[in-house]
C-alpha cells in the first residue's frame, strides 16, 4: 500500500472538480489518501469529492481546512456545528479522521487554526481574509487564539509507539516552510497560515512525516528530523503548481 497526499482541492472550481473526477479508477484501490483540507464550503461539493476519492482509494484520511468551515453558504448556524456535520459526513463515507494504523504506520490527524505565532494581524488583512467574514463562531471562541486552542485541545497526543509516524494538517505548522523567493507583498498573509503548537504537537508524537496545505506553496523538505510536505492542488489561476497526486510513501 502506498501513500499519497493532497490539499486545497477547492473543488467549488469546475477545472478542480474535473481534475478529480479523471483521476484513474484501478490504480489506486490498494492505496490511502491523505487528503488535507479545503476541499470546498460546499456540504454538496464536500459530499461529491467524498464519493470519488472513496470510490478510488481504499482508504481516505481528512482534516478540514478553513474552507469547508464557512458557513456563508451551508446554512449552518456556526462553524463548529458545521464541524460536527462535517465528521457525521466522514463517518458516512467511511474516511478516518482520526488516529488509525496501516502496518507498522500510524496516521494521525491534527487539527489547528491560525493564532498569529506567525505575525502580528493587520488591519488591511484582517479586512481581505474572507475566514473573517465565512466564519461564524460560538460566543465562547470569541478570539482567533480561542479557536485555534479549541482545535488544538482535540488532539491525540499520546506518544505513538508506531514504527513511523504520519501526521497530517491543513494549518502551516512552522513558518520557516515558507520559501525565501517568496516575495514581501505576499508575506501579508503570514499570520493567518497556522501555529508553532502544531509543530509542537507533531514532534511531541514522534512524527518524521507530517503533511500540510493551505499556503498554496508546495513544498518537500526535512526540517529537525522531520519531512514536511505540501502537495496542493490550488486555484486554476495557479499555474505554476504542478497539480498532481504525490506519493509520499511507496511502502506503508
């Protein structure tokens, strides 16, 4: 069984959608899929992209991204009752959300926000970040730290005694993932791509693999004894990414 990991598919994209939809039907049915967030806000787009790659991978891990926790267009009355539904619909499908064995590999999902560990919130992203606006959150979290500590706290983190860790977010998990040719006029958006904990959480598991979307940035690399990988798929426009599946392990 081999490995693969994807991220930000936006399937509310028509080319995205379709991209999927001719992924190969019989090269994968002996394989799991690590897909990680922002598949769409959609309850019925989420529901289509749950049924191919179900249809095409024997097993199918998930986290939620930012964008399947909008509610602007669900009808849900906030984002952690749309969390809920989104778990009921995992659940339907047959996808793992959480921690799980394949062999001698354990799969942990961690889930996270942003709590600007990364840079300070400015006045001019806080008015361009849509989370703002497509969020809707209980009067409990009324800070982005209460929302990014409440998913946090959800984790397992029970050190796994695993041959080898996988731990999977859609949340940056260290901002020194960020290339440097990154120019500055985009580096605005630094402090709503994730938290520090989360790279505390998946070291404190005893992770040497951990998988990561949302930035849009794709990227391969070991960091401190430990191979971080970013394989998104990103918006049509985004032309400079190769959009393809990426095996990360070919032997699980």
């Amino acid at each position: 069984m081999r490995l693969f990991a994807l991220s930000d598919i936006h399937t509310d994209f028509e080319e995205n959608e379709s991209w999927l939809g001719q992924l190969s039907k019989v090269d994968y049915l002996n394989d799991a899929l690590i897909l990680a967030g922002d598949v769409s806000d959609s309850i019925t787009r989420v529901e289509r992209c749950f049924a191919q790659v179900c249809k095409r991978f024997e097993v199918v891990f998930f986290v939620p991204g930012n964008h399947d926790f909008w509610v602007n267009r669900c009808g849900s009355e906030n984002s952690i009752k749309k969390f809920g539904l989104l778990k009921s619909i995992c659940r339907q499908y047959g996808i793992q959300i959480s921690r799980s064995h394949i062999g001698a590999t354990e799969i942990i999902p961690l889930l996270g926000w942003y709590d600007y560990s990364f840079g300070s919130l400015t006045i001019e992203l806080q008015r361009a970040w849509m989370d703002f606006r497509n969020c809707r959150w209980p009067s409990d979290l009324s800070t982005t730290s209460d929302v990014c500590e409440y998913f946090l706290s959800q984790n397992s983190l029970e050190r796994s005694t695993a041959k080898r860790v996988v731990t999977f977010s859609h949340f940056v998990p260290r901002i020194d993932l960020m290339p440097h040719y990154i120019p500055p006029r985009h580096r605005v958006v630094y402090p709503v791509l994730g938290s520090l904990r989360i790279d505390e959480q998946l070291r404190e598991l005893g992770s040497s693999v951990h998988i990561y979307g949302h930035s849009h940035v794709n990227r391969d690399l070991h960091l401190n004894g430990v191979r971080y990988i970013n394989n998104a798929q990103g918006y049509p426009s985004e032309t400079w990414i190769d959009k393809r599946l990426q095996c990360v392990i070919e032997d699980l």
